[in-house]
C-alpha cells in the first residue's frame, strides 16, 4: 500500500490566507463592503507576520461563511475561478509545488488538506493537477449557502477526514507525508509516518525541534 502527500493550505502552500485573499473579489461583486476589504487586507498583513491560531483560523472561517448567507453556490465557484490566475496563483509557493512534483514522480498522490472551503480547495487542486482536496463544508439550501457550516476541518475533524480519504484511496498514512506551518495542525502531522512542519508558528517550531521533525522555509512564490 502507497503512501500520499497532503498540504495545508494557508501558509504552507499558499504565502498567504486563501479567504483573505479573496476579499477583494468579493468587494467587486457588491459581497462585501470597502470597509470590510479594507480590515481584510490588514488581517493579511497579520497572518503573513504572525500566522493564525486555531482560535482565530476557526473565527475567519466562521466570518468567511457568514459572508457566503444567499450566495449560489455557483457563484462562489465561479468567484474562485476568476480569481486564480490574477490573485491566487501567484500567491502559490514554488516550493511546495515542487515538493508535490517529486512525491507525484514517486507515484504517491498529492492532496490539499484545509480549513477553508471545499469549493476554494478544489480549484487549486484542479489547477495544480493534483489528485484532490478535502476542505470545510459550508451549509447548503437549494444551491444556496445558508451562511452556517456542516464540517470545519480543524484539529480531530481533520484528521479523521484524512484517515478517510486514505481508507477510501487505500493510502498508507504510515509512510504518508503531511505539511504544514501551525500548530493547531499537530494531530494532522502526527497522522502521518512523515511530518514536515513549513514556515513554523512558535509553538510549532518547537516541537519540530524537539521531535526532530524536518523544518522547511518556503520563501518563493508563482508571482514573484
């Protein structure tokens, strides 16, 4: 049985926060106020500095959802698709794509593995080619996002969605490789036989060390 490779999202594969980043194509649709794109890009500026705790990764999402209240859930895909090349791909690090490329020449499956939202997560799994994405449920009605959520994947809720997704793909987590930059994430690298911690929160940083677990700097973006 094989193993895969899972990446974090924010901060790991992305320099920055994924809802963040799409605030101000939110503002252009009439989503969201000046007001509110403006906070949102001082939030950015704080993630990048100071990443995010689980606290304030599980307020974003909640505020990122409350957002989406009567949104089509089409329009959100298509949000997310004319954002990609202008906004969100130039923010991807070169180095955990090519991390990606050498676990794929290996034969092992590449995921995205967030708490942002299943429809954000699937397109850069689309774009990137790799072989899927597990993310946050947001609540949907009749095509339309009630403005609730049905699956946050933080801590546990995480991990057990990747124990299901390596059940159903008959991936061995064993010698399974998972990356990410927060501490919030450690049951998620404990998953994995390999765990490599990306551009560290404090916290983080120190159990790496007293593990002995790799630390990578990813420092170089698309758009750079």
């Amino acid at each position: 049985m094989a193993g895969g490779a899972f990446f974090d999202l924010d901060r790991t594969l992305l320099s920055h926060s994924s809802s963040l980043a799409l605030a101000e194509s939110f503002r252009r649709r009439g989503l969201i106020g000046r007001r509110q794109a403006v906070k949102a890009r001082v939030a950015q500026l704080l993630f990048v500095r100071f990443g995010a705790s689980h606290g304030r990764a599980g307020q974003t999402a909640t505020a990122a959802v409350s957002t989406l209240r009567g949104l089509p859930v089409e329009t959100l895909r298509e949000i997310v698709d004319e954002a990609w090349e202008p906004v969100l791909r130039p923010l991807v690090y070169r180095e955990a794509l090519e991390h990606a490329l050498e676990h794929a020449a290996r034969g092992e499956p590449v995921f995205v593995v967030s708490g942002a939202l299943q429809e954000v997560v699937d397109v850069f799994a689309r774009e990137l080619r790799f072989a899927g994405a597990l993310g946050s449920r947001a609540e949907v009605r009749d095509g339309v996002f009630t403005g609730g959520l049905e699956r946050r994947l933080l801590g546990s809720a995480k991990v057990s969605a990747l124990t299901e997704l390596a059940t159903e793909r008959s991936l061995d987590l064993a010698t399974s490789t998972a990356y990410s930059d927060s501490h919030s994430d450690l049951p998620f690298l404990e998953a994995v036989g390999h765990p490599v911690v990306v551009n560290p929160d404090r916290e983080l940083r120190r159990v790496a060390t007293a593990r002995g677990w790799p630390v990578r700097a990813f420092r170089r973006t698309l758009g750079a």
